[in-house]
C-alpha cells in the first residue's frame, strides 16, 4: 500500500500550480558557528523522521550508536565514536543534563515534541561565549527547544497535537507561547504518553525452533510540563525554564529461557524529574558575557517485588538527585580576528539512596576553562585548556575518594584553501575525561572510591565540501568526511568480585577507536517537487587491548559494528511530504570474545511517513502517518532485548 | 530531461532500496566446536559434562563434554542436539547432575530445570521452579532448592524451600519450607541438610542448616552454623563439610564441620576458606577466591584435607605453577578412578572461560576454551552418543 501511494504520488501528474514550495533545511553540516563543525537536525527536518524520541533521531548522525532496549520505555543511551556514553554530555536549552550517580542520559525520555534542533558536536561546540562545561567532554549533543516567534501581529501561538498508534500509544500535546510584551514572551509545553508497550516478537533459528511471544510489563506513563520565558534586553537577551518530568514504566527485562507464560516481569521504576535554569547573554562593545543557572532534583523509585513475580529478589529502592550549577563565560574580542575566552563553572552534586551501608556521597566539581580562536579567512584556529577539579564528600570518615586536579587541552584547526569556501579541511585533538559516576566509586558492594578518571584522547582529520547552484535539478551538494583516531584509557569496567552476583568497578580497559565518518547531503527540485536525500556511513574498528595476555585482545568491543549507515528521502510535492528513513547496523559482537556465541546478526529499518497540510482559514491542520519497520524485521540491538516489527503512528495536529 | 523524469528514477531507486532491505536471513543454531586434548583410559568414566553458566540476563548457558577415548573435548554441545528446544539451555545454569540415565541441569534464571537422555543429551523434559539453585537425588526422588518460598508480611524475610520431584514423571510431589535463600544440599541417611545463605537480606544473613526428615519431607530443626552457607560435602564419616561465605567485611570466609550424628558443629575451620570443594575418597580438595570489600582485592588459596584427620595436606595441589594463569577459579572436580584434578577459570565472567587438567601430582595436561563462566563438572559412565 505504501508502495503504491509512493508511485502514486511519483506518477501521477501535479496539479497545476505554480506555488513557491517552502525552503526545507537538509539534515546537513550547519556552517560552522565558529570552527568545530556539526551534525544538527532541525526543523521540518526533525519533524519527519518518524522519530518519538531524541534517540530516535540521533541514529541518523554518522558516527554514532545508540543502545536501545526496546519499546518506547526502554533505556536510550547514545555512545558517539565508541568512547562510551559517559562521554557525551547532552545540553538541554545550553545547559548540561546531569547525571552524577550513573553519567546516562536516557535520550528516550526527551521528547522531540517541542525542540527545534538537535546537534551533535565531536569534540566540542565553538560558539562566541560558552561555559567551562561545554569544554568537558569527549563529544556533546545539543538539544535545543523552540523559541517563541511570533510573525506578523501575532500575539500568541497554539498548536495542539494528538498522536497515537500501535502499542496502544496515546499521546496528546499542547505548545502555547504568548507575547508577554514587547521584549518578553514565554512558552508552555506539555505532553503526556502512554504505551502499554506491548509488541509481539519472533525468534527463530534455521531448522529450528520459531517462536512468538508478546512483550510484556514495557508500559509507560509520562507526564512532561515545561514553562519558558524569553526575554531582550539592549544588546543581549535571557531565558529562564522551569521543567517537570513525572514517569512510571515497566522493565520487560531480558527475554530469556522460561516455560511460556508462567513468570512475568514486574519491576517497575517511577522517575520524578524538575529543573529550573536560565541564563543572561550580554554584550558591551566586544565584551561578551553569558551567566547561568541551573537547579535540579531527580527522583528514581525501583521496586522489584516477589509477591508479584515470585522469581525476584526484594528490591524496593529510592535515589534522590540533586545539582546545582552556576556558570560565568565572558569574551573578549581583541581583534576581528582574535579572542579570548574565560569560563568558570561551579557544579555540586548530591546522591541520597536507601542502601545498606550507603555513604551518602557529594561532589563539588570547579571547571575553569580558557579558550582562544584566530579567524582569517583561509585559516582558523582555536586552543583551550580546560581545568577541573573535583572534590567528593561521604558522610562516613575516610570513605570519599581523594579530590582531584586534571588539565586538559584542545587544539582545532581550520583550514578553507579556495576562495569560494566549497571546501574546508579541519583537524582537531581533544583530550578529556570522564570521573567515575558516584556508583562507580560508592554504590554499596560494587563501588571503588580508588578509581581514576577515564581518559580519551581524539584525532580527527575531516573535510566539508559544499556546493550551492540556483538553478537545474541539483540545489545543493555537500560532503563530509572524517577519519579518526581514539584512545580511551583507564576504562572504568565492572568485574567480578566472587561470584555472578557480585561485581565490583575497577579502571582496567584500554581501547583503540579507528574510524571513518562520511556524509553526503542533496536537495534536488524536479518541476513542482523538491527532495533532500541524506546519506551517512560508518566505519568503526574498536578494539579492546586491555590484556595482551587475553586470547581476545584486539577484538572489536562489544555492541560496536564495523559499518553502518542511514539513508533518509524526503520529498515534497505540493502541500504533501513524503518522507523514507533507512537505518543499518551491520554485524557486531556482544562481547569482546568475538566467536560464533556472541555474534549478532545486522538489521536494517526501513520508515516511512506521509504527510499533508491542510489550511482552514487562520488555522492550519496537519496530519502525518508513519509506518515504522515496514518490513517487520525483528531484530534485537542488545543482547536479549527484543525490538518492536512493523508499527503505525498517526498524528494529527492544529495551528493557529 | 522532462520534470517527471527524475521523479522516476528516484521512485525505482527507492522501490529497489526497499526491496534490497525487506528480507533477512534467519540465524544459524551455533554449532559444537571439536578441541584434541588429548585421550586416556578412565576406567568405568567415559567422560565428564561440564556446565557453563552464562551471564546473568545474556541466556547463555551452555553444555561441554569431554570423552576419554577419543580425547576430544566438545564446546556447546545443547543447542545443536535440540534445535527445537526454544531459546537453547537458557540463563545461567547453576547446577549440573546425572541421575540413572538421566542428565540434569539446574537453570536458575530461566526458572527451570532441564532433563535430558545421558547417552545422547537430548531434551526429555522440564520442571518449572521459580529461582532454583541446587540438585541432589535419592531413591527415584530428585531435591531442588530454591529461593523461592512464600513471602509473608514483610517481602525482604522470604523464606526458600526444597521441592522433591518424581525422578520419572518429572512432576513436583511436594515441597518443604526452609531457612533463606537456600544453597547446596546432603542426603545422609533419610535426612536432608540444606545450606541456608540469607544472601538477600544482607547484611542480615542466614547462618543455619536446615534438616529435613524425608518420610514426612517436613522440617526437623535448624542447625546454627554462621554467616551466608553456601557448599556442603559429606564424607564417609558421616560429617557434612558446610562452606561460611562470611560477610565480605569483617566475618572472613571459613568451613564447619556437622556431624550427623548429633546435628551440631563439631568443628570450625578458620584457616579453610572454601570457593568450592569436591571429595575423592579421604581427600577433600578446595579452592577459595574471597573477596573482601574492605581491601577490594580477592584472596585466592588452595587446600587438600584430609577428611579423617581434618588436617591440611598441602596448600598447592597445583605443583608446576600454573595456578597463576587463573583469573577467577570458579569450579573443581576430581575424577574418581584416575585422580586427575580439574579447575575451570571464569577469567572475567563476560567471556569465555576456560578447564585446565591436571595429574594427580598437579601438572597440567591439557586445557580448554569452554563457554562462559565454566562451573560444574560431572563424570559420566556412559559415552555421549554422536
């Protein structure tokens, strides 16, 4: 049926008309904010990626993998150039999500419903003014919410929308931004899902077994309320957000050998999330300044209770999370072509948990960072040093680990030899690293407060080469290329301690990433339709030399392919958008023992999406329906954790 | 070019991308791997299974076997003999036992045990018993301890039990309430003695033995031992050798000694840390990996005692130094007829491991990659039939 509306809609002649088809943004190389160049999705671009989640959308970047453990409430983690997810620091609105007890961000649980851009940066961003943190990890993604824009007379903007589909998935939002006054509006977003996250599965084996089964306890309630306000001021602007994020889900939990539906399940972890931030951007002549806030309390509740799934263990446990971030970034341009940077961030981090044992342990961490950028015209160069320090504290004697100092610098490079720009050589090395978590160091039994850093140090070489034409079928070409060299360093892995149920943490990893990242983007107008087509590709080859004495040193990491890629085709003809995205991921191993018992199979999605807008006056209409794994594929991405076959989402949405 | 034209091209393209990305084939079952280790004559013992048991939630629990005439040691020998047994052997596998002709495997995570035909390691059948852990048999009777039992008021003090099964019917006959989180078991006599751990309600373990009168398959008494039992051997002197995996602090890691014929502790080992143990004749071998999270190291040791005179013979039954290539020593066996000893290395538990052979003056002879985290070793009368 798909097939046929898409030949339909190739085939069949267009309507006369002679409309002006809107600009669309290709998923594409942003220019460069100031050197270090990006991968950013944006827009209408985002919007059709039949994406629910960020982590859904970042799949289509180069260089990246994401963990997933299935369903729409299973953990999302983003690994970027095998370096491991506590790596990336992801920044909501320019200030960090925090993590201290595990360093996860869990990417299924933002919501693409309001951003406006995601961006991903390797190494780190290079905007004007930017706080220490945005110095201090190994590669970092940008989610950026919508700022209210208010067209013509507008005073206020609403937009409501009602998705739903398979997995009994409802899923209603409202956007309401209001001019406030003249320099002063503000924006209100909420959202609320539920998914009974049930989907059926198959595994099967070549002359053997071939078995169905349906996934069970992956439900999720979520509940998102967000309130920004934007302000201008004489030369500069500030925004402040108040954020809440309530959640109740289910654990499917590992699909393993059991008599056909005879245990089930149970665990169930409840999230409270707030936060408020905000932050002033200023400028006097060529001084720049940016200060910001950020407060935030996180609450986990997980219960895994035998009266309901009688195989389990008691567990009933609560971790409270709090953080508190004050930053202060200034620049000053000495010349057109030459600044400076200082940046000063102070973080404190809290983790309250009733453990046996516990010792309530919290962090201060200080982070200065000094940063300088030459601009020519052919020629761009940018140097920082970043310093950390960091000082945990235990409410129990001796129990905290010992505080810490690390420098660590960054050197970009930018080179654009032609005058017309097209093309743009780079280079960068970047040496950061990570802190153990405060699990890592102190959560009861597995804990090890003698753990150092994990350090990564990057090479990359890369290239951009950019074309524009007005006219012909071909707009816009542009390439990327990249190659790579990572080291990750005192890889803080868990080992065991005695026995399976005991496990401790201990710096013992060493591993080599060699890559290549290439891209290729194109916008093409045929008569009355335009397409964009995007394709990325990766290379990876990870490998762990931790013990040259294992018999599987050098073998490629666990859950790292060799290649993978993603194609995404977006056509728009009239007021109809049709949109296909394509993911591969090719085989890897589930462990660094790289035989026949861990070997994982590649899988491939194909998604489809066709949508139409619909004008009612002042009023705008808007439905989309999207067809997810059309071939009903059933694959896993880790280990045991089945994902969903073919599903549909319709969403219908209202403008005014 | 007509406008139309490349909107052609560009639906064939498409069409042929979703063509080229509908099918995939379906997984190979993974075949045994076949190792020369080298053959010898075991008298009566044909060979002995070996039992992997996989990282918790990965399913890998897998089957090796050695043969002594053939002196080929076999990897992963389940999933290709039962192709249609869903989902193979399961999640981590945590006991392993030949009873008649029948092999028996303990599934702890998959809450099931396996029964399969001895000679051929073909599946027969299943029991389904939530969180199972240990196996012992008598009289056409099979004993399965879990911990499982009912939760009363308060969930964090939930008692296990032993489940007495009919050895042909494969049918759960009746089950006795124990102490917690119960672990191996003896039979001596028409008693059965089973290790209560505790080990989830730390810090607050169990430290008793639990006796079960198997006329009326009720419990008898408890035994007060210490902290977090896990192993128990009888020896021919009617006394149980009761491993204290202590608290992995303060309380170290030490052996008891019951004797049946009092029901009491008549001996405490201090100095005999026990990982694990096995007994050949008079001989008990034992080997312990103790972690302490106070030091955060593991303390590795090795003992033979004799069980008459309850006196350490020596502490290295290995002799050639090989000891050192363990990383995690996670399973001992001692053939019986040639007294051969054999240690299994979990290395780091997320991949392969391995079993290292040794003579009975403790020189290596062979050794094997296995699967994951290699634990139980039993020996076999008859052959595994191709």
């Amino acid at each position: 049926m798909i097939l046929a509306l898409l030949l339909m809609l190739a085939l069949t002649p267009p309507p006369d008309s002679t409309e002006v088809l809107s600009e669309s943004v290709v998923t594409a190389f942003r220019p460069p904010d100031k050197i270090i160049p990006a991968q950013t999705l944006q827009g209408e671009r985002l919007e059709r990626l039949n994406a629910l989640s960020v982590a859904d959308a970042i799949r289509y970047f180069s260089g990246v993998q994401i963990k997933d453990y299935g369903g729409i409430g299973g953990l999302k983690t983003i690994n970027v150039r095998s370096m491991g997810t506590q790596h990336v620091g992801v920044f909501y609105d320019g200030i960090q999500l925090g993590n201290a007890q595990n360093g996860q961000i869990d990417l299924g649980k933002y919501s693409l419903e309001n951003l406006e851009s995601v961006t991903l940066y390797n190494g780190q961003k290079g905007t004007a003014v930017q706080s220490a943190k945005d110095y201090a990890s190994a590669s970092a993604v940008y989610l950026q919410s919508r700022t209210p824009v208010f067209s013509g007379r507008k005073r206020t903007n609403l937009k409501a929308t009602l998705a739903g589909g398979s997995f009994g998935t409802v899923n209603p939002s409202v956007l309401w931004e209001q001019k406030m006054g003249e320099n002063v509006s503000s924006s209100l977003s909420a959202e609320y899902l539920y998914t009974t996250g049930r989907y059926k599965f198959t595994y099967s084996k070549r002359d053997g077994y071939d078995t169905t089964a349906v996934r069970q306890n992956g439900d999720v309630r979520a509940l998102r309320v967000e309130q920004g306000f934007y302000g201008r001021i004489p030369d500069g602007n500030w925004r402040v957000k108040l954020y809440f994020y309530d959640s109740e889900r289910g654990y499917p939990g590992a699909f393993v050998r059991q008599e056909p539906g005879k245990f089930r399940h149970e665990d169930r972890q409840w999230d409270t999330d707030f936060f408020t931030q905000g932050s002033l951007y200023k400028e006097w002549g060529d001084w720049h300044l940016n200060a910001s806030f950020k407060y935030a309390y996180d609450y986990l509740h997980y219960l895994s209770d035998p009266r309901l799934d009688v195989s389990t263990m008691y567990v009933d446990n609560r971790y409270r999370q709090q953080e508190a971030y004050l930053s202060l970034a200034q620049s000053w341009d000495i010349f057109s072509w030459w600044d400076v940077d200082l940046a000063g961030d102070w973080q404190f981090n809290t983790l309250d948990a009733d453990l046996v044992n516990f010792v309530y342990p919290s962090r201060h961490t200080l982070l200065t960072a000094l940063s300088t950028s030459f601009r020519w015209t052919h020629l761009k160069l940018q140097g920082s040093l970043l310093h950390t320090f960091v000082d945990d504290n235990a409410r129990e004697a001796g129990a905290a680990a010992e505080h810490r100092h690390e420098w660590t610098p960054t050197a970009v490079l930018q080179l654009i030899p032609f005058d017309n720009k097209n093309l743009t050589f780079r280079a960068f090395y970047k040496r950061i690293f990570r802190m153990p978590t405060l699990n890592d160091l102190y959560y009861t039994f597995i804990g090890n407060k003698y753990l150092k850093p994990e350090f990564s140090t990057q090479y990359n070489v890369g290239l951009t080469w950019d074309k524009h034409w007005i006219r012909g079928v071909f707009r816009k070409l542009n390439v990327t290329l990249d190659a790579y060299y990572n080291q990750v360093e005192n890889k803080i892995i868990a080992t065991p301690a005695s026995n399976q149920f005991q496990w401790t943490m201990v710096n013992l990893g060493l591993v080599g990433i060699r890559g290549v990242d290439a891209a290729v983007g194109t916008s093409l107008v045929l008569g009355p339709a335009s397409a964009d087509l995007r394709a990325t590709y990766t290379f990876q080859k990870a490998q762990d030399f931790t013990d040259p004495q294992s018999p599987w040193y050098g073998g490629q990491i666990p859950y790292i392919p060799w290649h993978s890629g993603s194609f995404v085709a977006g056509i728009d003809y009239g007021r109809w958008h049709l949109n296909y995205s394509f993911i591969y991921t090719g085989e890897r191993y589930e462990a660094v023992a790289n035989i026949p018992e861990n070997h994982a199979q590649p899988w491939y999605t194909s998604d489809l999406s066709l949508s139409r807008n619909f004008a009612l006056g002042r009023h705008e209409l808007k439905g989309t329906l999207e067809v997810n794994n059309i071939f009903n594929q059933q694959y896993e991405v880790v280990q045991c954790y089945p994902m969903p076959g073919t599903n549909f989402r319709l969403i219908l949405s209202w403008i005014l | 070019m007509k406008p139309m034209e490349p909107i052609r091209y560009l639906t064939c393209i498409l069409v042929a991308a979703l063509l080229f990305t509908g099918c995939r084939e379906p997984e190979d079952i993974i075949p045994s791997t076949q190792t020369g280790v080298g053959s010898g004559d075991a008298g009566d013992i044909a060979g002995f299974f070996l039992l992997n048991e996989g990282n918790m939630g990965s399913n890998k629990c897998t089957l090796d076997y050695y043969d002594y005439a053939t002196g080929i040691y076999v990897k992963n020998i389940y999933a290709e003999r039962n192709p249609g047994v869903v989902q193979e052997l399961g999640d981590v596998g945590n006991d392993l036992a030949i009873y008649g002709s029948k092999l028996w495997v303990v599934v702890n995570c998959s809450n099931l045990i396996e029964v399969m035909d001895a000679a051929t390691a073909r599946h027969i059948g299943q029991i389904s018993i939530p969180n199972c852990r240990y196996i012992v048999f008598k009289d056409g009777y099979a004993y399965v301890s879990s911990y499982a039992g009912p939760v009363e008021t308060d969930p964090n003090y939930r008692l296990g039990y032993v489940a007495r099964i009919d050895t042909t019917t494969l049918q759960v006959k009746d089950t006795c309430v124990v102490g917690y989180q119960p672990e191996e078991m003896v039979i001596v006599g028409n008693k059965l003695y089973v290790a209560n751990s505790g080990g989830y309600r730390v810090p607050d373990y169990d430290h008793t033995v639990s006796v079960i009168d198997l006329d009326s398959f009720k419990e008898l008494g408890k035994i007060d031992v210490a902290p977090n039992l896990h192993r128990m051997e009888l020896d021919a002197y009617g006394n149980i050798w009761v491993s204290s995996r202590g608290d992995y602090y303060d309380i170290k890691p030490m052996t008891f000694i019951i004797d049946t014929k009092y029901d009491a502790v008549v001996e405490q080992l201090d100095l005999l840390a026990c990982s694990d143990m096995t007994l050949c004749g008079d001989s008990l071998y034992v080997y312990s990996n103790a972690w302490n999270n106070f030091t955060q190291t593991s303390d590795v040791n090795y003992a033979i005692v004799d069980v008459k005179t309850r006196q350490v013979l020596t502490r290295h039954f290995i002799t050639d130094g090989t000891e050192n290539w363990f990383q995690n020593p996670y399973g001992i066996a001692v053939n019986p007829n040639t007294h051969e000893i054999f240690v299994t290395d979990a290395r780091d538990y997320i991949t392969p491991g391995k079993v290292y052979c040794y003579s009975p003056e403790g020189r290596l002879k062979w050794s094997a990659n296995t699967g994951d985290i290699p634990s139980r070793i039993v020996f076999t009368h008859t052959p595994l039939l191709r």
